[in-house]
C-alpha cells in the first residue's frame, strides 16, 4: 500500500510505502511470536514478534495483542525507511529493509554502509550489505545468517520462503 509523501522544495516527490504481506510474513517467520517474554541472543526481554520496548521478566501476552503490536510497531519502522531512504524503492525492496531494521533497530542502520549504497548507482551492492550484519554480541549466529539470507532474496525480489 503506498501513498503520496510530500517532499519540500527540489527534492523529488517519494511514495510513502507500507510493508506487504510478504514482507510481514518475513519477520513472522524469523521472530517468531513467543508469548511469555524470554532474553534474546543479544540479551534483551522480549516477547511477541521480537518486541523489546518496556519488557521485562514475566510479561505474557495473547496472540492477538502480539499481532496488534506487532502491526503498530510496523508503523514505526516503515517511517524509519521512508525518512531515511532518499531513493523510491519497489515494493520488495522496501519489505526487505523494513524487516532489517526490524531486527537491528534505526540506529544501525542510520550510521550503516547500507544505507550508504541505497543510490541508484550502488543499489546493487545492497543485498551483500543486508547479508554482512549476521551476528549478535559479536557471535556469528545461523539464524541471522538465514534471515539476512531471506532478506537479501526478498530486496532483489526472489523467492525467500526455502531459507
């Protein structure tokens, strides 16, 4: 679902994106939705799709509050990629980012070579960039190894489901 984004003065106009489906169903199936909060491998409370704000030992949710938070925080992260990314992107490309910064959070990827190469000269560089961020605490995990896989896949628009 897109919708026009108004840009002020030279720059060209953006379409504000939203995640689809496809892109959802990524991070669904990467996070996980667990509904008693537990540490994750970077040692943060969570629960739900991978919702760390406010969590600590002992939250429990139902299934259907996770699905709600996990939608509004959605909402979050799609405005972290249409802020911070100058270029138009096509729908899988969107999805792919939206599900990286899911995982890894605003702040890496503002200061990130990633963004960096979100150019209509360097884009094609993007999906080894999306793949080099597979560790958590400094360990190589296979997990992020899969879903930095799946989403480097998503971003060139090829099917990511097997991974």
């Amino acid at each position: 679902m897109v919708a026009k984004k108004h840009i002020s003065g030279d720059r060209m106009k953006k379409t504000y994106m939203k995640i689809s489906e496809e892109g959802k169903s990524l991070i669904k199936k990467f996070e996980g939705c667990e509904l008693k909060a537990y540490k994750c491998p970077a040692g943060k409370w969570t629960i739900g799709f991978g919702h760390v704000k406010n969590v600590k030992e002992g939250d429990e949710w139902s299934q259907s509050h996770a699905e709600h938070m996990l939608d509004v925080e959605l909402e979050e992260y799609e405005g972290y990629i249409n802020d911070m990314v100058d270029m138009q992107l096509n729908q899988n490309q969107f999805d792919a980012l939206v599900a990286w910064i899911y995982n890894l959070g605003p702040s890496n990827f503002r200061t990130s070579t990633l963004r960096k190469k979100l150019t209509p000269e360097t884009i094609s560089e993007v999906p080894y960039e999306i793949k080099r961020w597979n560790k958590a605490n400094g360990k190589t995990l296979d997990g992020l190894i899969r879903r930095r896989e799946a989403e480097s896949l998503l971003f060139q628009k090829k099917a990511w489901e097997h991974i």
